[in-house]
C-alpha cells in the first residue's frame, strides 16, 4: 500500500509513522508537513509546504491508497472561529483534494479525532463540537473507506523524538493507568496498527474508540 501521513512532527503522527515504516504492508509513505520529519528511510517521501490546504501541490496526492490524517493543534487559547478554521476547513479541505486526486478507487482516510468527540455537534464543548462536525464531513466524503479515531493517553513508540512534556511522568505510570482506565488508554503501536489494518481490510465501525483500536490492531 501507498500511503499519506500527515502530523509527522508530532507524538501521534511520529508513532504512526514509525509502525508504517516497520510495517512491510507498507510500500509508500508521503509524509507531508509544514517542516521535515527528521527521518530518513528506503519508503519515505516528504512534502514540506506551510499549508495543507495548499492546493499547487494536489498532484504529489495522486497514486495513493490511504491518508492517517494526523495533524492537529489544541483548542487552548483558541477561539472556536480559528480553531474550526485550523481544524474542520484544513482537514476537510485536504480530503476532498486527495479524493479528487485519486477517483475511481477505494480509499481509506482515518482520522485522529480524540475521546469525547461530539458526533451530535450540540454539545457544551467547543473542541468536541467542531470535531464532531470534521467526523462527520469525512464520514460523507468516504462512506465505508473513512475510519474516526478516537484514542484517549497513548503510550509513545520506544525512540519517538517528539512527545508531549506531560507524558514523561505519564509514561511510567502507564501499566497502573491501563489497568485503572483501560477504556481510556492504548499505545501508539496499536494507533498504528489498527491505521494500517483498515486500509488493508474491509471493517465495518466508522468511529474507532479505544476498544476498537486495540481489537483492530490484533486483526
């Protein structure tokens, strides 16, 4: 399979990328940002543009089977106008690009969305509101080939350059967490895995929560 990968400077995007080029499913990895990954591999390609939605380079999409749309940014000091702007309209935007670039075929897009998305768009919660709204475009876009991933504390790939301060302290307390809340925690190897496996496989659930993740990663 060839495959996009956005959000590859950051922790998700990095784990993901670190399965897809271990994994030998995988013959292709475009991996596209606004800086370089930092890696270098027989596999990998990169595309270095500010935007996302930057449509000059709409031609590098074609010739791909599948998009783990990683990117994201956080809602924390955002106005919901900026973060619908950099969360709904770029993701979206970039879909509906790599489906037009690749018509006639089956698709798969997943998603990193995250726990506690709001797929009814009614709710309290900004984030979860505009995310709920992404899901659901995407779900429109790619009907049976668009997987939401909804992942709660990931445990980093061992060797990941990028991660979150806070999840250093987090990550030695891991077997406690995932034995307490094991609804709510998964490792980044099995975010991959699980990636990789619905572009591969025909899986029928739309919304991926924890759960999911984990069952899928084994298939």
């Amino acid at each position: 399979m060839k495959v996009i990968l956005t959000g590859a400077t950051g922790m998700v995007g990095e784990g993901v990328l670190l399965e897809c080029l271990d994994n030998s499913a995988i013959e292709k990895v475009l991996v596209i940002g606004r800086r370089p990954c930092g890696y270098t591999h027989p596999k990998l390609m990169e595309l270095v543009q500010n935007d996302l939605a930057n449509s000059s380079s709409a031609a590098e999409l074609t010739g791909y089977d599948a998009c783990f749309f990683c990117a994201g940014v956080s809602s924390v000091g955002k106005s919901e106008e900026v973060y619908y702007r950099l969360t709904y309209d770029l993701t979206t935007g970039f879909a509906e690009t790599f489906k037009k670039q690749n018509p006639n075929k089956p698709l798969t897009f997943c998603y990193v969305s995250g726990y506690g998305t709001d797929s009814s768009e009614k709710g309290r919660s900004m984030w979860a509101r505009v995310k709920g709204k992404t899901e659901n475009k995407l779900i429109e876009l790619f009907g049976n080939g668009a997987h939401m991933f909804r992942p709660g504390y990931m445990k980093p790939v061992k060797g990941q350059k990028n991660i979150l301060k806070f999840y250093f302290g987090w990550q030695l307390f891991y077997p406690v967490v995932k034995l307490l809340l094991p609804r709510f925690t998964c490792t980044l190897r099995e975010v991959g895995k699980a990636m990789i496996n619905t572009a591969q496989q025909s899986y029928d659930k739309r919304i991926l929560e924890v759960k999911d993740i984990i069952q899928l990663s084994k298939t």
